[in-house]
C-alpha cells in the first residue's frame, strides 16, 4: 500500500504563522531522500540564480535520465526517488516531477510551490 499527501494551495491571506507551516510543507525532504538528493545535486554541480538551476535539473534529465513508461519494477524496500535518481535512472513523468521538487527543495532552497503565491 502506497499513500500520498495532497496540499492544497490556498487563497487565504499568508500570515506569518502560516508561512512557517509552508515553509515546512514545501522544503521538506524527506530524511530518506536526503542522501540520494544530495548526491545527484552534487553530480549536477547546480549553480547559479532560481531559474538558472531550474534549467540545469531540466537539462540534466534530458540529457541523462530517458523518459519511458515502462521504467521496471522498484524493488519492495527501496524508496521509489531513490531507486530513480541513484539506480534506474530512467522513468516516466511522476519520477522526474517527484524528484525534481526535492532537489529543488534541499538543497537548492527552491519551494516547491505555485509562483503566484
């Protein structure tokens, strides 16, 4: 059994208290992750402003991580993220989303959120 948290963005005015429990909803990576996180930023040498880094993640999985919708199994005790950017290294559009926020997020300090907000 896999479960998924949703967060849903919000219309309400941001009030400091609020920010705070944002700024932990979309910076957080989970301890699991960290390692396979930091190392593929590491081997990506990101640099550079928001939009600069943005384009080197896209780059780097276009250049290195090919897209199919047949990426094969993940093997039970391995986190799906993890077995994505340190084994597989190939996947369809929720593997590279899902591990694009959490570069994005540490530790790049990019929030993964909507830019209107």
């Amino acid at each position: 059994k896999r479960e998924y948290t949703y967060y849903p963005m919000t219309s309400e005015p941001v009030t400091d208290q609020k920010r705070e429990e944002l700024d932990r909803i979309y910076f957080d990576v989970p301890k699991k992750n960290q390692k396979a996180v930091a190392e593929i930023c590491k081997e990506m040498d990101l640099h550079g402003s928001q939009e600069e880094i943005i384009e080197q993640v896209v780059n780097y999985f276009q250049e290195n991580i090919p897209y199919t919708v047949r990426p094969g199994f993940v093997p039970k005790d391995e986190d799906v993220i993890n077995f994505f950017l340190t084994k597989s290294k190939k996947g369809y559009c929720a593997h590279f989303a899902s591990s694009a926020v959490l570069i994005f997020r540490c530790p790049m300090s990019i929030p993964a959120t909507d830019s209107n907000n």
